[in-house]
C-alpha cells in the first residue's frame, strides 16, 4: 500500500477531503522523522515503536578490490511492531 492508497482509505473512511488527509499524514511522517533526529524514540500504544537502533563498528570487505574497511558505528530507524499488532496480522494473514 503506498501513501496516496493510505491516503484515499482514510479519506473514504472518515469523509474528510484527500487534501487534509495528506497533510496530517505528511505531518505525522515529519514529526516521527524530527523526533527520532533529536534522538528520541516514538511509542504508539497498541500499534508499535519507531525506535533507533545502533549498530557496532564492523569490519567490511570491498569484494573487488579485494580490501577490508571499517564501517564505523551507526544509528539506523527501526520499527518493532506492539505485540497485539503482531498478534492480530499472524490470526490475518495467512
């Protein structure tokens, strides 16, 4: 499902014009991104967690050059899904 498909299925559902809905779902996705900027997970009870994941400084290998690199230490985005969330897809989807 893409956004524009999230979009179109929460204006139909709510009766509020695509127009709005784009904005509060835009808003949403910047707010989430600004707040994990700052450092700071995102919690929604009974959906999941927007949280940051580190990963260690590792060791690589450039294939075609034949070389090792380090790949320093980073942080990346995750999503880890709330247990009734989990729960329910696994009772869905088959």
């Amino acid at each position: 499902m893409t956004k524009a498909e999230i979009v179109t299925e929460i204006a139909n559902k709510t009766g509020i014009e695509k127009v709005a809905v784009q904005q509060v779902v835009e808003s949403f996705m910047e707010t989430v991104k600004d707040t994990m900027m700052s450092g700071e997970n995102v919690y929604l009870r009974g959906f999941g967690s927007f949280i940051i994941k580190r990963r260690a400084e590792k060791t690589g290998r450039n294939i075609s050059k034949n070389t090792t690199i380090i790949i320093p230490a980073h942080n990346i985005p995750a999503f880890k899904p709330a247990k009734t969330f989990v729960n329910e897809v696994k009772s869905k989807v088959k």
